[in-house]
C-alpha cells in the first residue's frame, strides 16, 4: 500500500478493531464451537492399545508431593499415574499401596504413566527418575526416543538399573512398555526382554550406533524441550526490542527484524545453521510468485478491471457492503490457498475498489488483512491446522463444521468493528 502512495500502517493500528473479532472467536469456540466439535478419540489411542510406561522415581526436597496423601498428590490428581510399589527411605517395602500413604522425602515409587505425562515428570522440582543416569549431556543435547528391543538384542536380559544398560544407553531409560505386562513382577529386578518399548534419552549420533549394531530399533523420536534461561530472556528481549522500535516509528519492521536476527546470533541463542534451517523456503518462494502476480495485475490493469467490476456489480450499494463482498472473498479464497498469497492477491484489488467508490483505502486494507487469517474451514488453510489434523483425528467436514459459523461470526462482527474504527 505504501509503494502505491497510501499511509503506512501502524504496528498496532488494527488492534482496537481486532480486540473484538478476538472476542468473538473465543466466544464462540467456548460456546457453540464446543457443541460443534467432535469428541473422538486421539488417533494414536485408536492404533495402540496403551502408550503407558512404568518408571522408579524418588521424591526429593522441594517435591510438591512432600507430605501429602498420594491419593491427593499431582502423581495421581494431574498425571493420573497408578502406583505400583512404595519403598520408603530406610529401605521397606509397602505390602499394599493405599491413596491414603503420607508421601515422605526419599520415597522411590514404582509409577504407570502416559508417555507425555512422563516427559513432563522427568523436568519437575524434586523428582529424580532412578532408571535415568544423570551423566554430562552432550553440547547439541539430547533427544527423545522411543525404542523397542529387537530378535538378539544384547541387551536382552539386563535390568533396568544394570552396568551394562548404562553403558549402551549413557543416560539410561526414562520408562518401560510392555503392554498389558506392564504390571507384572518387581521392575527393580526386571529384565529386559525382546519387544520391550523404551522410552530413552541420548543423541541421534549414540542411537544410529546401536540400530546398525541391531541393539535397538527406533520407532518414534521427539524433540526434547529445555529452558535455558540466559537464551530464554535474551530471545524474549530481542522480540520486545524489535516490536518496541517498529512501535516508535525508529525504523521499519524490516529493519529491525533484521538487526534483531543479528543479534540472535551475536549473542549465540541462535546457530547460522539453527537459523538458516528456520526458513520456510516454500512459503519464500510462494509469496515470490504471489506477489508477482500481484504486480501483473497492477502493470496490466488486472486489479483495475476486476474492481471495476465488484464495483459494477455492486452499484449504487454502500461501502460497508463492498466491504463486506471483499471480505467474503477473501477469507473463502484464504481457506483454499497459503494466507501470504491471498493477502498479496487481494490488496491491489481492494485498493483500486476503495479508488473506484471514492472513499478511503483504509477499512478495505484491514477488512483484506482480518480475513486473509480466518483459514478455520479447511485443514490445510493454515500450518496449526493441518499440525492438529492427524493428532486429533479430525475430519475434512470437522473443519467446515466448526470453522464455517466462526469464519461468519467474526465477518459479521468485523462488518461492525471496522468501519468505527477506520472510517470510509
């Protein structure tokens, strides 16, 4: 819009406006939406009969469980954990395992655990899982893998807490899946048997070792999240600084994004690599084209023909409904196409319609802005869609379903918000 001679937009200009379609949305998704959307099963509940695994931890200072009753601890309230097996401190065993148990420091807990639940364990206060081995963690770090004990695995026959696990694995198990087993016998004596599930934490390099020596087979790997503070805060203070010039009106956004990235890498929160492999290159090369387009249609007078036209059909109607025909385009064309290219598309022709009618540009380039980002109709509108597609077990139709009266709320509501804040 600046290169064509109209204002610049504000960094936080359209937000006012964008408060109430944000209302809306959140309204409307803790109402109506909650009815609308389909109470399925996970899809990884469907394919496998348990993702549970056993784990030894021991409750240290600090613990929020401390001197609580277990059936009124987090173990069970929050991670819906079963306990096995109690040994306290000097070393005796509980015969039964009752919620009403006073959790003591020192405590070592037997736990039955959901996977994620148990990622989660591993990183709160307090708690130090027995069957992982606290050895120096490499520079890249470590990821998560899950992994399961092949035909003539050496490590058949080792205990969960044996030198020779430790010595394979360096950081040992996080926890242990043998599916409707996983109850069975003392895991302190367990051994290790062929079609085991671990859940295990090393580098990629220590893992392709061991699956070329037909040691262990990976089935899944996740990506281990930690906080490092010092980068936390850094990257934290680069984005407020970034956002806080952009806001002043110092310089443009892309400048201080990219001075911001600079930064980034300065101070090491960041690698060359980490950074380069952030790039989307194909929403790079998209927007390339995109935005070619959109100049053809300028250079040609492609923009100006089709407004010409949205204005021939409308008529004498009133701006708030030529409004309100461009938004409808374009969150329809959002929904089947990347919201960059829409936004590109669009913008020319809003601008030659606002020029057409003789009122002000400024509603027409924040209505096309607002509903280039309503993609909620389709799962592949949007990357965050398309990411819950799967996990979910949604449906092409779920998205229609729950997207469609979302996408019209918010289009009736911004038919309103607009026009008071940026008038024609």
């Amino acid at each position: 819009a600046e290169q064509m001679g109209y204002a610049p937009l504000g960094m936080f200009e359209f937000a006012p406006a964008a408060i109430w379609l944000t209302l809306a949305g959140v309204a409307y998704l803790l109402t109506l939406g909650l009815v609308l959307l389909p109470a399925r099963p996970p899809k990884d509940q469907i394919t496998t009969p348990t993702t549970e695994f056993f784990t030894i931890i021991r409750l240290g200072a600090g613990c929020r469980a401390l001197n609580k009753r277990l059936g009124r601890s987090f173990l069970m309230t929050d991670l819906g954990a079963e306990v096995l097996s109690l040994r306290r401190r000097n070393g005796a065993l509980e015969k039964e395992v009752s919620e009403g148990m006073i959790l003591r420091e020192g405590d070592e807990l037997t736990l039955v655990v959901r996977r994620d639940q148990l990622r989660d364990l591993r990183h709160m206060h307090g708690i130090r899982m027995l069957t992982e081995h606290g050895g120096p963690i490499p520079k890249g770090g470590l990821r998560l893998f899950e992994v399961v004990i092949p035909n003539g695995s050496r490590l058949t026959g080792s205990s969960l807490t044996s030198w020779t696990l430790l010595k394979e694995l360096e950081h040992g198990v996080l926890g242990l899946r043998r599916n409707a087993r996983n109850r069975d016998g003392d895991p302190n004596t367990l051994l290790l048997a062929e079609g085991d599930i671990l859940l295990v934490a090393n580098t990629r390099r220590s893992l392709f070792h061991l699956i070329r020596e037909d040691v262990l087979t990976i089935i899944e790997e996740f990506e281990m999240k930690k906080v490092e503070r010092y980068k936390a805060f850094m990257a934290v203070l680069v984005m407020v600084g970034v956002i806080g010039f952009t806001y002043s009106g110092s310089a443009p956004i892309v400048l201080t994004a990219m001075i911001g990235v600079l930064a980034l890498l300065v101070t090491r929160v960041i690698t060359p690599e980490e950074a380069y492999a952030s790039v989307e290159w194909k929403v790079i090369f998209l927007l390339a084209g995109v935005l070619s387009m959109g100049a053809a249609l300028q250079k040609t007078g492609g923009d100006q023909m089709i407004a010409a036209g949205l204005a021939g059909a409308l008529g004498e109607s009133s701006p708030r409904v030529a409004l309100g025909v461009l938004f409808g385009i374009t969150f329809i064309s959002t929904n089947l196409m990347s919201n960059n290219a829409t936004a590109a598309l669009m913008t020319p022709i809003a601008l030659q319609l606002a020029t057409a009618m003789s009122v002000s540009e400024r509603p027409f380039i924040i209505g096309v802005m607002f509903a280039s980002s309503l993609a909620f109709m389709t799962p592949m509108g949007y990357q965050t869609n398309s990411m819950i597609y799967l996990p979910g077990n949604y449906r092409f139709n779920d998205y229609l379903r729950v997207g469609t009266p979302l996408n019209i709320i918010v289009w009736i509501v911004a038919m309103i918000a607009i026009p008071i804040y940026f008038p024609f």
